[in-house]
C-alpha cells in the first residue's frame, strides 16, 4: 500500500515536471491555469423495503483540481480528486436497493473478526484518493497525441464516470449499473496513450483490474494486469463511444477474469432554450469460465433546465444482477450465477436557492420506483426509495466543470 506521504511526494514531483521546460518555452513564460470542480450533496436518504426498512443521514461528494500549461509543442495537464466519503458514508457504504459491487468489513460477534463481505443493497463509499495523474497532449497539424500515467485514474473503458455527466451531476444516487459501465474510475496503477483527430479519438490503456479493497483512506499497490480500449466521438452537442477491456479478477469474492464491453450516446446542448443533457448506455459483464456468466445493464439519465432556477432529472434502468447468489467461490471453481432482474426508474427536481461565486446551493428530492423479476418478489415486492438533499458546488456555473 501507498502511504499518504508519498502521495504527496508524488504531486511534488507532478509539479516538478514543469521546471525542465521553462528553459525551453517559448519567449513568452508559460504559466499554469488552475480549475476547480465538485459536488456535494447533504440529506435525508430513505429505502423503503418489505420487511426492511433503511434510512440515512449521509454526503455524497468530492472534489478535484486539474492545473494545465504549455510544455514544448503540447501541453501538460495534471490532476487530483478526492473524496471525504470515508468519513460521511458508514463503512457498510450508502443503502441503495439493489445496488452490489465491492464489499465492506463485517465485525463478526463470534469470532471477534472481522469479514469480508460482498455488498448488496448498499453503494460503496468512494476512496480518499479519487485521482492523481498527468497527461501531457503532443499537438500535430492534423492530430493529437495523448499520453497519461495515473497513480489513481480512469482507463480507457466505459463512458465519462457519473460522477462527471452532466446527465447525472443532480442525482445523489449512483446508477445500478455502474459495475456495467464505469466502475474503473478508480484504478490504482492507469498508463493510457491515443489519438485524437477529426472528432474521433482511439486510445489505449493497462491499469490494475481489482476493485478498491474496503481500507478506503490509503492507496493501493499499483500493477498493470488488465487492459482496454475504447473508440471515441464528438460533435458539436453529440459524443459516443465503444470500449472493451479485459479485467483480472475485479471482486475477491469471485476470483477469475472479466471481460467487459461497453457503449454509449450522448447529448449535451439545449432542446429551444431549455438546455439538456442525456446519456444512453449499455455495458456487458463475461465472467470467463462461468456458464451462465453474461450480463448486461441498460442505461437512460438526463438533466432538463426547465426554469432558469429548476432541473429536472430522471434516471431508467435494466439490470440482470446477482442478488441472493453473492458470496465467496474458491479459486478454479466458477460457480454458476444466480441472476435477477430489476427495472428502476428515478425522477427527481432541484431548485436553486444560491448562485454566488464559489457556492452554488440548491434543494433537491427524488424517488424511485421498481418492476421485479418473480424470485424478488417475496422479499422486495412493493419496494421504493427517496433522497432529499442539498447541493453544493464551487462554482456558480451550473454545468461548467472539469473533466
């Protein structure tokens, strides 16, 4: 594991790499410029289940600051991303019904232990260190070049993380299908190249495949053991992509490979005066060796500025998923899948109240509403959830932030 103090030795050296090039810019000095972005929600979350109710008062946040400046005939873009998650989620992480990926620590009262056990029903508390890297874009007459390298960050594979999509950015809950899609924002180890020309952009990159372990304070031992890579396009409003990537042993709790291929559309402009952001998507999971180890998820989010002040968000989702099926499979045994399926669907409002420099504070609340496969009913049947909350973000434009 990496401690903190290297961490920090690791952004001085970030910015370090700065100093060998002021000898050969141009006449002019060549200066940083600074971005600042984040989100933080603060509220009441509610999940209304048969049997078992949950409630919390929870953050969900982070924050990151990218600096960017001319080096040679490209230029150099450093990052980091963090997240006090770890401190505002309880360790078994944010209820969500439906919701798996990653797991927690578990004090077992009988043997004085503590276990490891997968999640279900419950979102994972981002890590500490969401992200630290450098990127530095060669820029050619006819196309640029992009090399990177992330202690922590994000490969090639899925769309743009959540967290970042403008069809997303009001809504406090994590989508069912994140596992499907983006999970590898965080990455401990990312080395990524590509090429970016006439709108379309190829890249490549090696990463760590594992999850985050359930220690969400430190960072990881890097390796580079999974691999992927992901065709992109923009245009004007319009992006898309399609990426595959082949994932060592993602979950400890399932020890084999995953492949994983993703696609999807989206759209951030304005229908007449009323800007609009969605995002389509699809993602597949091939658990290798496992008969039955294919699943996929569906995906349809947006974000409707229907007033100057007010945005209307809604989420719509298919999930096949493992729910009662979760547990340990020893190594070299591929344990068929038990799947289920669940349909969601989120609708959701905020209203700003604030819109100053450095706060931009809004009120929000959403519910969403379930359709069951049979084996859920018994235990889920009639099942919703709430959030309402208040916003912040550093800055008083809405939809400006960094990537």
């Amino acid at each position: 594991m990496v401690s903190l103090p290297r961490v920090a030795f690791v952004v001085a050296v970030l910015s370090a790499l700065v100093s060998p090039a002021r000898a050969q810019d141009a006449p002019a000095p060549q200066r940083w410029t600074w971005t600042t972005d984040g989100n933080a929600f603060f509220g009441y979350n509610y999940q209304q289940r048969l049997f078992a109710d949950f409630s919390a008062w929870e953050s969900q946040n982070w924050l990151m600051a990218s600096g960017e400046r001319v080096v040679g005939q490209g230029r150099l873009i450093v990052h980091a991303m963090g997240s006090l998650e770890p401190f505002t989620i309880s360790g078994h992480g944010s209820y969500q019904l439906f919701q798996t990926g990653e797991s927690f620590l578990f004090h077992n009262p009988v043997t004085l232990a503590e276990d490891r056990v997968p999640l279900v029903n419950a979102q994972h508390p981002h890590d500490m260190i969401m992200g630290l890297g450098a990127t530095y874009r060669y820029v050619r007459p006819r196309a640029t070049y992009i090399f990177g390298a992330d202690l922590v960050g994000s490969p090639t594979l899925g769309p743009e993380v959540f967290m970042h999509r403008d069809s997303a950015r009001n809504n406090p809950q994590v989508p069912l299908t994140h596992h499907y899609m983006d999970s590898t924002h965080i990455s401990f180890g990312v080395v990524r190249a590509g090429v970016d020309t006439h709108g379309f952009t190829l890249e490549a990159s090696a990463f760590r495949g594992a999850e985050p372990d359930e220690h969400r304070k430190n960072i990881e031992r890097p390796r580079l053991d999974s691999w992927a890579a992901r065709l992109g396009w923009r245009r004007g409003p319009w992006s898309a992509q399609f990426s595959g990537g082949h994932l060592h042993e993602p979950e400890w709790f399932e020890p084999y490979d995953h492949v994983r291929l993703t696609a999807s559309v989206g759209f951030d402009g304005a229908i007449g005066r009323r800007p609009l952001a969605a995002t389509l998507g699809w993602g597949q999971n091939r658990a290798k060796g496992v008969v039955n180890g294919v699943s996929d998820g569906f995906l349809l989010e947006w974000n409707l500025g229907a007033t100057r002040t007010t945005d209307l968000y809604g989420r719509a989702e298919i999930a096949v998923k493992q729910i009662f099926g979760l547990g340990f499979h020893p190594r070299g045994f591929a344990q068929p899948h038990v799947y289920s399926h669940v349909d969601a669907v989120t609708i959701g409002a905020v209203r700003e109240l604030v819109s100053r420099s450095w706060t931009h504070l809004g009120i929000g609340a959403d519910v969403t509403a379930y359709h069951l496969s049979p084996d859920l009913v018994p235990y889920y049947d009639g099942s919703h959830s709430y959030h309402v909350f208040l916003r912040w973000r550093p800055s008083a434009n809405a939809t400006g932030h960094v990537h």
